[in-house]
C-alpha cells in the first residue's frame, strides 16, 4: 500500500509538494470533507478513512517537518 501512496504523493506533487503537516492535512480533508469522502467511499467503503491513514503514515516515515 506505500507502494500506492507513494505513486498518490508524486501525482499531489505534480502541482504542490506537500511536507509532512500538509501532506497529512490532505488525508484528513479526504475523511473530514464529505464530498473527498464520498468519492473514495464510493469505491469502496471506507476507502476514504483507510487513504488517510496510509497517507498518515507515510508522511511520517518519508517526509520532513518542512520541504
């Protein structure tokens, strides 16, 4: 699944590169703002909660404080 997110950051990053607090603060919008939530959990029941959490975590693991 890192494997997945990692690919998720270098497509956020097309546009913006997030550091850790941003990145996580995007996978909070994806459970917190009901139309992000809604477009996962549409795929599959909570996709939007589980993203998030993955995303979490690989902020943790791969990115700084600040970029």
């Amino acid at each position: 699944m890192q494997e997945l997110v990692a690919r998720h950051y270098r497509w956020v990053s097309v546009s913006w590169t997030p550091h850790r607090e941003s990145y996580t603060g995007l996978a909070q919008t994806y459970t917190q703002d009901e139309r992000f939530r809604e477009f996962y959990d549409n795929y599959q029941p909570g996709l939007a909660s589980f993203l998030a959490e993955a995303i979490t975590v690989y902020a943790a693991v791969n990115l700084t404080e600040e970029s």
